[in-house]
C-alpha cells in the first residue's frame, strides 16, 4: 500500500498527529510525508525517527496552507500512485483534506479511529459516544483520503533514520493562493498540555460560575495536572474554549481523568473514555458519567474537591 502522511511543522517539530500516523503507516509498508512548514532538521529527524522514508517539504512562507497544500499534495498523489492519505483532524489538517478532496474527487472518511488495508482502505469511526463502531470500506479509485482523530494510535519511534527529503515546489494557484497570514496570536496557557498531560481535572456546568471554577484549578494544582471543561463550561464563557474536551473539541486520553459536575453527555465521553482511571463527582448520583468512571463520589463538587485539595496539600 503507497501510504502518504500530511505533517505540519509546529514551532520545528512535526505535528504530533503526524507522528501518531506514521507509527500506524509504518506498518502498511514504506510511507512518504507530505510536510509544510519551514522544514528543520528536528522535523525530519522526528519524521524519521517514526517510521517516514521520504519526506517531500511544501515552503508556505506567509500563505494561507490549505490551497498550496491540497494542490501540491494532488500532483504529488497522483505522480507516485498514493493509494492512501492520512490526515490528522487539525486544522490544517481538515482545510487541506477537503480541498484535495474536491480537486480529485474523492470522499473524505473522518473521525476514524482505526484504518486497516487488506486489499482495501477500511475505516473504523465511532458513533453514539462511542457504543457503536462503524467500519467503512474505500471503493472506487485510489487515493483514500482519511482523517484520524488525534491518539487514535500511539505515537512510537521506530529507530529508523533521516529520511530523504525533496523539496516540492509552490503551484501556480492564481488568487487562491493570494491570501497571505498578516497576523497570528499565541493564546496564553498555564500549566500542561491538556493533550499530553498524565491527569486531567475536567469541570462542568455543575461548577455553577466562573468566580467558583477556582476550586477546579486549585485541585489542578496539586496534581499538576491539566485542567479541562465541557461545551457547556465554554458556552458560558466561564473559560477559553481551548479547554474544551469532546466531540466538538479535543481527545484527551490521561491516566487520570477528574471530572466535577459533568453529567456524562455522549458528546463529551468521546473525547475522555479512554482515559486509564475515570474519578467522577457528581451529586446526582444517577448521572451518565458514573457509568463511564471507574470511581464515583456522590456529592456536592464545592464540598468534595476542597477536602480532596485540601488532603494533597497536607500530603
Ligand atoms: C453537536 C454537538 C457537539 C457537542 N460537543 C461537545 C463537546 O465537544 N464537549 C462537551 O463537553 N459537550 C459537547 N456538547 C454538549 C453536550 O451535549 C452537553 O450539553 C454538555 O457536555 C453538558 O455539559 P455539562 O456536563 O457540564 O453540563 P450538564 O449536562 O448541565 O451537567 C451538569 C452536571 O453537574 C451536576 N451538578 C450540578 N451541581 C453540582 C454540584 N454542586 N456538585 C456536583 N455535581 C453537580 C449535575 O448533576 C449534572 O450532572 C455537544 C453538543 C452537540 C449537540
């Protein structure tokens, strides 16, 4: 199977979710990364580390990614017979996959969370939070485009070396390649990765406000762990929407997962049931999460998480 993988390099490295393809590209046999960026030597060696033999490098200089990407990566497919294409499910990710979609007209299959080739390009999603799996076969002309939600699998180095790396050059576009970046902000962020991070304090609309969302970061604190919140949380504006876990926000898959006053919609689960140990806390005691937690306390949130930061502080 001719495998390519979409990587976008991010402060000089590559992009998490490429790396986490590759360690599933790998073994469908020899892989090619498809990488915009600025092309550093870290990026490549990362992309080598798991598992890339050819890195072909896209410049975007200040362009908007999305057009150049998808045309060059369309030329690039269709001169080396890719059979298979995956994506991450960034935001680079998503803008490229569908345009290259439209350019070759082939479907994009999304949210997978595993990929098989036997033959065909199977693809498994998830659906109603997760209870039921989906599994998709790619018919018709290659390639199959794919996005894979983020740690669908793990990322893990092969021990392979530097990977050859060609450099693509920028397609004539016309306008669609006239729209440039003016200006970007990095958002201000304390504490771990919510993606990485080894535990992750979750709160909900059971918080009751934003003054009382202390206690969920107090708690963060003497864990140093991540702290996380639903849709509801950021639909009232009580924190950045960065924060938010689920369906329509991050995955996040800690050893530790906390949550204080999250019901357990299907929405938010698809985002954290894979976590290793689920602690809920929750005054009713009939409330979803329980059934996706491994411990559960039944109480109020603002007399529960206290004492547990209260305890780690006195530890
Ligand atoms: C298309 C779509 C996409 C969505 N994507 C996401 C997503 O990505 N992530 C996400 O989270 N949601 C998402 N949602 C929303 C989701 O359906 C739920 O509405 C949301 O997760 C509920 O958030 P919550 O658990 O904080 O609030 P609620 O459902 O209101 O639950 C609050 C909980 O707090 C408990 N509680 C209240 N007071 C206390 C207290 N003092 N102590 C202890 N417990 C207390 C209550 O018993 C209740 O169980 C999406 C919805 C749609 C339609």
């Amino acid at each position: 199977m001719t495998t390519w993988v979409f990587s976008e390099e991010i402060d000089g490295h590559a992009s998490a979710s490429a790396l986490e393809l590759l360690t599933k590209a790998r073994t469908f046999g020899d892989t090619s990364v498809f990488h915009i960026g600025a092309g550093s030597d870290a990026a490549y060696a990362e992309l080598g580390a798991h598992g890339a033999t050819k890195v072909h490098h896209l410049t975007i200089g200040d362009r908007l990614p999305g057009a150049p990407a998808a045309a060059a990566l369309a030329a690039l497919a269709e001169e080396h017979g890719a059979e298979l294409i995956m994506f991450g499910m960034g935001n680079t990710d998503r803008d490229v996959a569908g345009r290259l979609s439209a350019r070759i007209g082939r479907p994009v299959l999304g949210n997978a969370v595993d990929v098989t080739v036997d033959g065909s390009v199977r693809v498994t999603s998830e659906i109603l939070g997760g209870t039921q799996a989906v599994v998709t076969e790619a018919t018709g002309s290659a390639p199959a485009l794919v996005l894979v939600r983020s740690k669908a699998f793990p990322a893990e180095p092969s021990g392979e070396g530097v990977p050859e790396v060609t450099a693509v050059s920028m397609p004539d576009l016309g306008h669609a390649g006239s729209a440039v970046i003016t200006e970007s902000h990095v958002e201000e962020s304390e504490g771990p990765d919510l993606e990485v991070a080894g535990v992750v304090i979750a709160g909900g609309r059971g918080v009751g406000s934003a003054e009382k969302w202390v206690v969920i970061e107090e708690l963060a604190s003497q864990l140093d762990a991540a702290v996380g919140a639903t849709r509801a949380v950021i639909d009232a504006g009580w924190v950045p929407s960065r924060l938010q876990i689920g369906q329509t926000g991050k995955t996040v898959k800690p050893d530790v997962y906390i949550c204080a006053g999250v019901s357990g919609a299907m929405q938010h689960l698809v985002g954290m049931k894979d976590s290793g140990t689920i602690i809920a806390i929750n005054k009713d005691a009939e409330a979803p999460i329980f059934a996706a937690a491994d411990l559960g306390i039944v109480g109020d949130l603002h007399a529960v998480v206290p004492k547990l930061t209260e305890a780690l502080r006195n530890r």
